[in-house]
C-alpha cells in the first residue's frame, strides 16, 4: 500500500492534468476547499475513506491510488517466472490461505449439559474442527446436551462462544462449576448477595444459585 504522501501526490498530479482547480476538485468530491488544501499541504492526513469519490472523479481505480495493482502485478510477475512444479505450490498455498480467511475454523472442545443437574467437562474431541457458519467472534465450539435451552438450542446441536471471563448480565455463557464441570447458560448477577443465577431458556428448568467462589466464566456465547 502506498504512503500518505504517495496517496496525495497521485492525486494532485491527477488533478493538475485534469485541469481542474481546488474549488472544482473540491465540489465534485463533496469536500471543504480548505480540508483538500491540509491534505495536498501535508498538514493533514487523507482520509482513506474517501478515495473512491477521488478515483471517481479524477478516473482512476482506488486500487491504483492505494498501489494494491501495484503489489498485484508484482506478485504475477514473481509466479510467472516460476517453474510449473513451483508454481503449483505457490498456487496450492495460495487457495489455502484463501480458503481459511473465507471459511474461519473452530475447534470443537467437548460438550457443555444444558441441564444444570448433569455437567460435562469440556474436554477436546480429537481435534475436530467447525468450519461451517462459524460466527466471526467465535473462538471454539461446544455440543449442547440436554434440553434445558431449547427452543434457541437442542439437544446435540453446536453453540458457539468467545473466550472471556467477563460478560454482561443477561448474556448466555459457557460456565465452569466448582466440582462439577461446564454448563450453558443465561447469566444473571444478583450484585447484592454476591451470587450468580444460571437460567435456562426453557421454563422448565429452575434457577441454579451460585457463589462467587463456586462458579468460573469460559466465554460469552456468539452468533
């Protein structure tokens, strides 16, 4: 990506063979005369945000303004001098790292009872990985069992979640009870007796009151 100074010095060169004038370029982009002057004086950063109206304007590509076409074409011109076998890797990496930025990769850690009366650990399934409709926050992926969440979560279905120890009340998390193991749950803080609710979301279910000491929170479930 090119520098703010290569950024500006692109477009007032533009803007010169274009013959337009401060005033002009500064009414066709929809900006103030004087913010265009700080940007073309240094005194002021442009703002990346606005190069598309630039582009626009001044008939370039962002893409050429930004100098991604630049590293596009340098990255051509490497490969095309490759051999076939070593362009074959370099084209093997290349749909790799495509494929993992397109399609993010959780693991799945175990399973967390969604009956408060029967937790399980969530120890790690022989590296499976979640790879479908993972949400972007989330970091691991847990198999509900039972039925105290539903209608929102079933039995044997995956819930997602980021790992923190802090969440905000009302939010569902993923909680590790003292000598029991890992459960889900809506959590409810009742500040003045120092205790924590776990709620189900089916009504079935009572309230489990719990300690400071007797609870610790794994993550915030995500969608």
């Amino acid at each position: 990506m090119r520098t703010n100074e290569e950024i500006v010095a692109i477009i007032e060169a533009k803007t010169e063979e274009k013959g337009l004038s401060l005033s002009e370029l500064a009414r066709r982009v929809g900006m103030a005369k004087s913010a265009i002057s700080r940007y073309f004086n240094r005194t002021r950063e442009f703002p990346l945000n606005k190069v598309s109206e630039f582009a626009r304007v001044l008939d370039l590509k962002p893409e050429y303004i930004l100098g991604f076409e630049e590293v596009e074409h340098n990255i051509t011109h490497i490969y095309n001098q490759l051999t076939p076998p070593r362009q074959t890797k370099v084209y093997d990496f290349a749909s790799r790292q495509l494929h993992e930025q397109n399609n993010k990769v959780v693991p799945l850690v175990g399973a967390t009872a969604a009956n408060p009366q029967a937790l399980e650990y969530a120890d790690t399934i022989n590296d499976i990985s979640i790879n479908t409709d993972v949400p972007n926050s989330a970091d691991c992926a847990l198999v509900v069992r039972g039925n105290s969440m539903e209608t929102d979560y079933m039995d044997g279905s995956i819930v997602f979640y980021k790992r923190q120890d802090v969440v905000e009340n009302g939010e569902l998390a993923i909680v590790e009870v003292e000598g029991d193991g890992v459960t889900f749950k809506k959590i409810l803080f009742d500040y003045e007796n120092q205790q924590l609710i776990l709620r189900s979301l089916n009504p079935e279910y009572p309230d489990r009151v719990l300690k400071d000491t007797e609870y610790r929170i794994i993550g915030k479930v995500v969608k």
